[in-house]
C-alpha cells in the first residue's frame, strides 16, 4: 500500500488496479451524486476504462505528489471515499476537493482529510493557492471550505453538463486560500 498521508483518524493511500468496486460503489449512491450528476450513478465500464485509469496515470505524470487518493478509517480500514489535490495549468495552483460515502457523513471526515492536504500542499509541495468550486445549494461542501478557512471569490456559471442537477439554476461558488491566509490562520 502507498500511504499519501495519515491524518488523527485517516489514512489517505493511492489507489490501485484492484480499486473499481470502490469507485463503483461510491459513485451509484444517489445522495452521494445529488450535486454532481443529479443522483445519477457512474457507469461501472466508465469507472473501469477512464476514471481509474486516469486516476493511476495521474500518479506518475505528478510523480506521486498530487492527484486521488483513497481515504480510509485507521480503525478498521472501511474505505470512505476519496480526496483530489490537483493541478489545472500551474503546479503551485491546484484544486481541492472531496466525494465521500454517505456513511461517512457528519464525523468531521472532510474537513479533516482537506486540512492535510492543505498543510502538504503549502509545506511540502511549493503551492501558492489552493482552490475548490461547488454548487451555490451544495451547503455541506461550502461549509467544509469555510472551515478550511477558505474564501469565497468568485460566482460561477452551471456547466452545461450539470445544468439539469437540482439547484444549479443558482450556479455555483469558487473559493481559495493561498499559502500567506493558511500561515496566518
Ligand atoms: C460534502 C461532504 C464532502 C461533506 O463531508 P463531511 O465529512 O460530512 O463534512 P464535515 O463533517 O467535515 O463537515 C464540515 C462542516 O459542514 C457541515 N456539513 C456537512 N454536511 C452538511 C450538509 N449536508 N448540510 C449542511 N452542513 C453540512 C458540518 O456540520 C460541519 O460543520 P460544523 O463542524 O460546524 O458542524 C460529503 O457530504 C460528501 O461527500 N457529499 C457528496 C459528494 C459531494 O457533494 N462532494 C463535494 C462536491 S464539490
């Protein structure tokens, strides 16, 4: 097993080949994928020939640093969904963001796993700002930004793709944190 990093409760690994059903599983609960598709679930083949498969390319083109990493409870080892740090342009601007099984829900789970990769991305990585974008309605996402200490920027227009989910009439928020507000924290 490749660790990421631990956090109190967490331990954030690389996935592997064996990890579809995973993935899979994650993405067919409706509740999970209320704000990103509209509930409806990912297509196993999907998952099997693009998602993974990006995934595990991502470990290499960032050589281990950034990218999807599983996230699993120490006690135990239940996997609970996973967590992104990742790279649009630039390496030292890169995107945050969660999808957690709904088992896990409301333990502080997100808000703990993000506040790792904050402190790597900033310690270790040579990142400047880290940003993360949601939808307007998705509260449970915008409060893990706020209490990551996050700043809301800017309003965004739906995708076009997304424009058929509950809510997205209300478009959707960005917000960042650069390295200089995480030190000041
Ligand atoms: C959004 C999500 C990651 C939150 O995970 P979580 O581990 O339950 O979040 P945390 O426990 O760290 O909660 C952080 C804060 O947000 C609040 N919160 C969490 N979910 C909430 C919700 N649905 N509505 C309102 N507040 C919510 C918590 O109460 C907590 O605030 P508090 O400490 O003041 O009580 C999780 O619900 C999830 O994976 N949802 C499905 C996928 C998704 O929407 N991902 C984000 C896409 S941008």
């Amino acid at each position: 097993m490749h660790i990421y990093l631990e956090t109190e409760r967490l331990t954030l690994r690389r996935f592997t080949t064996d990890d579809a059903d995973l993935l899979i599983e994650l993405d067919s609960d409706p509740a999970v994928m209320r704000y990103l598709t509209g509930g409806v679930a990912t297509a196993p083949e999907t998952v099997r020939e693009r998602y993974l498969p990006n995934i595990l390319a991502g470990y290499e083109k960032w050589g281990g640093g950034l990218g999807l990493f599983a996230a699993e409870e120490k006690d135990g080892g239940a996997f609970i969904g996973w967590f992104i740090l990742r790279p649009e342009d630039r390496l030292d601007e890169v995107e945050l963001g969660y999808r957690l099984r709904r088992a896990a829900w409301g333990k502080g789970y997100a808000t703990e796993g993000s506040e790792a990769l904050l402190a790597k991305a900033f310690r270790e990585l040579g990142v400047r700002m880290v940003w993360a974008e949601t939808m307007t309605v998705n509260q449970g996402s915008r409060n893990v930004m706020k209490k990551l200490g996050m700043t809301h920027t800017e309003t965004i227009p739906t995708p076009p793709d997304m424009e058929r989910v509950e809510g997205s009439e209300h478009g959707g928020v960005r917000c960042e944190i650069t390295k200089e507000q995480w030190e000041q924290r």
